[in-house]
C-alpha cells in the first residue's frame, strides 16, 4: 500500500494538467493514502485564492484527498535545519552569483557544461576562498546555497532510484548541475523543500509529471545524504494541447473551473485526461 500526494503550486487555478497529476496519485494510492500539500515555498508567485479554488476543484472532480498536510511556508523551520545539516557535511557552498552573471558567464564559455535541460551553472563559486567571500560579502551581496554534486557523489556513492514507467535509473547527482538548495530570496529551494516534505508526510511513492525525472537524480541524492527513507517513484506523461506544447498556469482556458462555467460535469472534464 502506498502514500501518494498531490503538490500543486497555488501560482494560478487547477488545469487539465493538475487534474491528471491528482487522478495519477489518487489512483496509484489506491486503497493507500492519498494527500494534497500545497508547494507555496515561492511566496513572490502565490496567490490566497488558490488554495480554496484547488480544494474545490478537486472535490468536484471526486479527487478530494484522504488529508491535507501543512503547506511548505508552514514548514520553513525543517527546511533550514537539513540546510544546516547538509552544509555540516560539507556538501554546500555559496553562490554569490546573480542570473545575469551565469548567463553572462555561460555565453561566454566555448562550450559551457549541459544538462538535459540547457546549460548548467558553470560552478563559478565553487571553491571560492574566504577571502573572496568576504569581499563579496562586505559589496552587500547574500549568497544561495548550492549543493557541490562532485562531493555529493563520492559522500554517497552509487545510488539508483526505482520508477514505475521508466524503469531503474542510476543516480548522477550533477545531472541538473549544482542545484541550489537555499535560495538567497526565500531560504529554500523546491529540490530541498519537496525531499524533507515526501520524508515528514510518509510518501511512500512520488507520482508527478515526467518533466521531473531529471530532478529526481539530485532528490535521490539529497535522500542519501540526509539519511531519508527512499520513495518509489511515478513520472507520468504531461497533458499537451492540441499542437503538443504542455500546459502551463496561463493557460486559463483549461482551467478545471473553466470548464466548470461551460457546463461541463467532472466525468466530461476526466474524460478529456489521458489514460492511466
Ligand atoms: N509543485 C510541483 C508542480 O506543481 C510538483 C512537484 C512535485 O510533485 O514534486 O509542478
């Protein structure tokens, strides 16, 4: 039996999308637990009204969750003790670097490291000496914090992680590079904040769109350093429009409320999901 959750961000009202996540936890819970956490650690972008309007959406649709857990700006206190406990052991460094700087950077390098996604940060900080830091610091910059995936690999060893469409995979912990774990704006960072949530809400299986499996290399690897029990996993596919492009927040016009105006029943919006 498992425990699967379903983590939207409430950055803008449930969509087609959303609803396939929800129907993929509820369904792969089975007669397990299925929860709703709500992923508002990126406070800039949320909005109070999509809480209510998610919880509504996902009981019209009858996938309402057997419980909801504490949303992640609740959980602020567990995310800065596994920083602390990562930089103890010395798998952490900080970032001083803006975006403009890594882009610059990056353009600027002959061939700049990639990842399955574009370019990666480039490790401009990486090693940088105290005195260095503290010139940085004293020009009034704060730091982010980065995982050095080079001394997270050889602190955890081989790992690999198990999922349940796309197999066995061994685990690169430098595959999306050195992720950032402690934002400089709010302190965490999701790849952080969704491993020690999975861990305190007893996930026993992640379900999420596929679009995430890269991530899952650092999650693993974050899991392995911090000592916390090892989900199963379920990347599903992504719900595309007709031109096969995915379905982002602004695309209100599949919004699951949307369709409620029009007068469609949950079973017609459903049916409008791919298959399981
Ligand atoms: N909050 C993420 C999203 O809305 C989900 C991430 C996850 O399930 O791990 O895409």
């Amino acid at each position: 039996m498992s425990t699967t959750r379903f983590a939207p961000s409430p950055t803008g009202p449930l969509h087609l999308g959303h609803a396939y996540a929800a129907l993929v936890a509820r369904a792969s819970a089975a007669a397990g637990r299925y929860l709703l956490r709500f992923e508002d650690i990126d406070h800039t972008r949320i909005r109070p009204e999509y809480y209510d309007f998610a919880r509504d959406d996902l009981a019209w649709l009858g996938l309402g969750p057997d419980r909801e857990t504490p949303p992640q700006l609740e959980r602020a206190a567990r995310h800065r003790e596994f920083l602390d406990r990562l930089r103890a052991l010395g798998v952490l460094y900080p970032c001083y670097c803006t975006r403009r700087e890594v882009a610059a950077e990056i353009a600027a390098m002959r061939s700049a490291p990639q990842g399955p996604e574009g370019p990666l940060y480039p490790g401009t900080c990486r090693g940088l000496d105290a005195g260095r830091q503290a010139g940085l610091e004293a020009e009034g910059r704060q730091p982010a914090w980065r995982l050095d995936a080079a001394r997270a690999a050889s602190v955890v060893g081989p790992l690999a992680f198990h999922d349940r469409r796309h197999g066995r995979s061994d685990v690169d912990p430098g595959l999306l590079g050195d992720l950032v774990l402690g934002r400089k704006d709010i302190g965490t960072s999701y790849h952080l904040a969704v491993v020690i949530d999975d861990a305190d809400d007893g996930a026993t299986r992640v379900t999420r769109g596929e679009d995430l499996l890269p991530a899952t290399h650092g999650h693993r690897t974050l899991q392995a350093l911090l000592d916390l029990p090892e989900p199963d996993y379920l990347h599903h596919r992504l719900v595309t429009d007709e031109s096969g492009r995915r379905l982002a927040k602004r695309d209100d016009a599949r919004a699951i409320r949307h369709f409620r105006e029009e007068g469609h029943t949950p079973a017609d919006v459903l049916a409008m999901l791919p298959g399981l």
